[in-house]
C-alpha cells in the first residue's frame, strides 16, 4: 500500500506524556497522526504519578515547615489539623487541569484523538473502540501499571494508584518496598502526620543507587520517624481486629489501618493482540525493542515503560521526540540513555546523575569526594536534616562519572549539574566554577579535600 492509502501516517496506542510528545511533534511535521487513549490523558504521570505525588509531598513539607518555624521567632505557626479533604480537591484540580492540556496541545497540533482502546488487527491495522484504523506505522505507547506481589491476602492491600481515591487519610500505614515509589509514599504520609512503618527485604532502601546515598536515606527516613523494617520481605496479609496485618517471611507482624504495596510495575502489553502481529513480549510483559526503538517489525515501535528499559516519564517523552525527529523530520537520531538525572522526592529529597561508585569501580580507579552537613535552614531546627553530596571522579582523566544528592533542593540542584556531566566536565571545571554562597548547591564546586581512592 501507499502510504496515502493508510488512513495515518502514524498511529499512536498510549496518550501518556511519551505518546503525546511524538504524536505533536510528528505532526508537526506533517505526518497525519492518530492517537488513542483509553483511561487518562497523560498517563500514570499527571493522573496517579509524578505530579500529584509531589503536590503532597508539598502539603507534608508546610507542616514540617510551620513545626519549625518557632526556632526562626515565629510565633502561633505549629501546624495544627490537616485537611485532608482540602488537599484532594487541589490536587484534583490541578491534576484535571493538566490532563486537559494534553488533549488541547494535540488538537492544537492537528492529532486525531481517540477516547478508546486500540488493539491490534494485523500489522497496519488497529480497532479503535470498535472501529477499524489503517496506519503506515504504529507506536506502542502504553506505559506500564503497579502490581501486587503473589502472597496470600494481597487483595487487602493497596497500590499506589489507591492514594489517590481515598477520603480520608489512613492514620497507621504499612508501606510495602523499598524503591523510589515506596519511600516517596511512606514520607508524603508520614508528613501528613500518619504513623508509617516501612517493610523492605533488602539491608537498605533505594536498591541500585550509590551506597552512600542509601546508608543517608535510612538516616533520613529515621529522621522523619519512618519506622523501618529492614530485611523483612511482606510474606501474607491478614484482616485482623486492629485493621490489616502483614507478616514477614521472619515472623515479624505490623499492622495497620491501611497497607500499601510499592514492590513492582509490569509494562501495558495484555490484551493489545501483539500475536496478531508476531510482536512476543519479554520479561514481565516488555515489549523487546533494538536502539531505534523498532520492534521485530520495522513499521511497530514502542517506546517508555511498556519497554521496561529506564522507566521515567522524561525517559518517554525523549524517545518520543526523537522517534518523530528520525521518522518525520529529517533528523535522525536515537534518545540516550546515558547520564540521565534522577529525583526521588522523599523528605528531604534525593537526586543522582551518572555512575554510582559500585557501577564505576568495575570500570576504572577512581578518586570520590564526598560531604556531610546541616544546611543552613536546619541548623537551627529542632530535628535538624542531613545533606550529603558526592562526586565519582575517574582518576586518570578526571572527568566526573557521577554525582549523587540527598538534601533539600537536591532535584533542582542536579538538573544542572547533569548539563555539565553529560557535557564532560572535569574536577578541574568543577573546582574552576565560582560558588554561590550561602547556598548547599555551592558545596559542589568548593569539594577540594578527596575523601578517598578505589582501585
């Protein structure tokens, strides 16, 4: 067929942050394009992820603030009874808002939308809620969705998604995990005023990150009194007298009013038909992908979290723009997956970019750099936050392979330090540039005293 003959030059399955991006800048430039989505416009991260995890990870820090306020003179500023029910209808709002955006920026851009679900006919054609679509090329744009573990009375516990519906704040949570989902939860909770206690089977929380950032968030997770529960793996739930229990796989019981599952997301791919076009899906439902982000047919892409390959709504969204970029607009090219910053929003914040210093080890000697102190907004509180800031240096060329944050501010801090990583910057660079004083952010360019040497 001609492409004419099609009814899109593209078609996209998914109207998340990745989907939307390429479907605007593909028809921008000049591709006909279609787009379905079948829950939310765009996706897990404006509606039940990013956006309205941070605005109550916001509303928990104002209190923290107004507690600490009489150190500064402030008088009549503790915090006093949150409402909660005042907090949902803001983040409602804004989160309605923002999910209209995204239908408005596509019909701005000339893009088909479809509220419905796609799925696949044969190679070129899709049912979009019970109607039939050609396409000369297809972007599977899915995402992925948060999972229970597979262990008796799972059904009585929550997942993220369920933050967002409830209508009143549990008063004892019992947080499952100990990623980046888990502790971001356990902290916006814990700063509403909610009892937590944090189970997580691994010594440490924030699995994969540099170990001297993981031993800070325990510090910091104690801190904010999360009581954790290191090593212990969730092994059954039980409805109990007091609320839900869980019982870890070494005996231990919590229980809570309410017990909140953060241990996995599996990629979109159930119920797309991918058989009908030899598409077989990987570990956990992936969608196997080569650089280009082509599938095993060249015409079907897919990009994001349904690829399972770095699972960040920035990640998507780069893709996307690239994958318009090389189809349509002349410029080929491939979004990299190298040196992309990172931000856990707990209290405080942490933020990395680049290598941890287990990963660059493996590679080469290396000089590391490393500081631990109160920041100047917290030396005079009555519970005091750590901030501690590292560099991962390569010792034969001085070129800084990571930096790694936990600190108020760190997200902020580390979008700009990522410029200068992925730029190649040196220590030298680092030690050239002229601090801003006071602030923590100078601490990275002032580092002159090596803390040690691996390999």
């Amino acid at each position: 067929m001609s492409a004419s003959a099609y009814d899109f030059d593209l078609f996209v399955i998914g109207g998340g942050s990745g989907g939307v991006r390429c479907a605007r800048i593909a028809a921008g430039h000049g591709a006909r394009v279609g787009v379905a989505e079948e829950r939310f416009w765009g996706g897990t991260c404006v509606n039940v992820g990013c956006v309205p995890k941070k605005i109550m990870v916001q509303a928990g820090e104002y209190g923290l603030w107004a507690n600490e306020a009489a150190a500064f003179g402030w008088s009549d500023m503790v915090a006093g009874k949150h409402h909660w029910n005042v907090l949902v209808d803001a983040r409602d709002a804004e989160v309605a808002r923002l999910s209209a955006i995204y239908g408005r920026l596509l019909g701005n851009a000339g893009v088909t939308s479809f509220d419905a679900r796609a799925t696949f006919i044969d190679a070129h054609t899709l049912d979009v809620g019970g109607q039939r679509v050609t396409a000369e090329r297809i972007l599977i744009a899915t995402g992925g969705h948060a999972v229970k573990p597979e262990i008796p009375g799972a059904e009585l516990g929550m997942i993220s998604d369920d933050l967002f519906t409830l209508k009143a704040m549990p008063k004892h949570v019992a947080v499952v995990g100990g990623g980046y989902i888990a502790l971001e939860f356990a902290s916006l909770l814990r700063a509403l005023g909610a009892e937590v206690d944090l189970v997580y089977r691994q010594p440490l929380p924030l699995r994969g990150f540099d170990q001297d950032i993981r031993e800070a968030m325990r510090d910091a997770l104690d801190n904010l009194g999360i009581r954790q529960h290191a090593g212990h793996e969730a092994a059954r739930l039980e409805q109990v007298a007091g609320g839900v229990q869980v019982t870890t796989t070494v005996g231990e019981t919590v229980t809570a009013d309410a017990v909140m599952f953060a241990t996995g997301r599996e990629p979109n791919t159930k119920g797309l038909n991918l058989e009908a076009v030899d598409i077989v899906p990987g570990r956990f439902g992936a969608i196997p992908v080569d650089g280009t982000q082509s599938t095993r047919q060249p015409h079907i892409f897919a990009i994001g979290d349904v690829t399972d390959q770095l699972n960040l709504t920035p990640v998507a969204t780069a893709q996307g723009h690239a994958l318009a970029d090389t189809l349509f607009g002349g410029k080929p090219r491939i979004a990299s997956l190298a040196n992309v910053p990172t931000a856990v929003f707990t209290i405080p914040p942490a933020a990395t970019v680049g290598l941890t210093e287990e990963e660059a080890m493996l590679q080469e000697p290396l000089d590391i750099y490393l500081t631990r102190f109160t920041p100047m907004r917290h030396t005079i509180s009555k519970r005091p936050r750590k901030t501690v800031m590292k560099l991962v240096v390569a010792r034969a060329s001085q070129k800084i392979l990571g930096a790694h944050m936990i600190g108020d501010d760190a997200a902020e801090m580390m979008q700009g330090i990522a410029i200068a990583i992925v730029a190649g910057a040196t220590k030298q660079d680092f030690d050239a540039t002229v601090g801003i004083h006071p602030t923590a952010a100078e601490e990275f360019v002032t580092l002159r005293s090596m803390t040690r040497q691996v390999g």
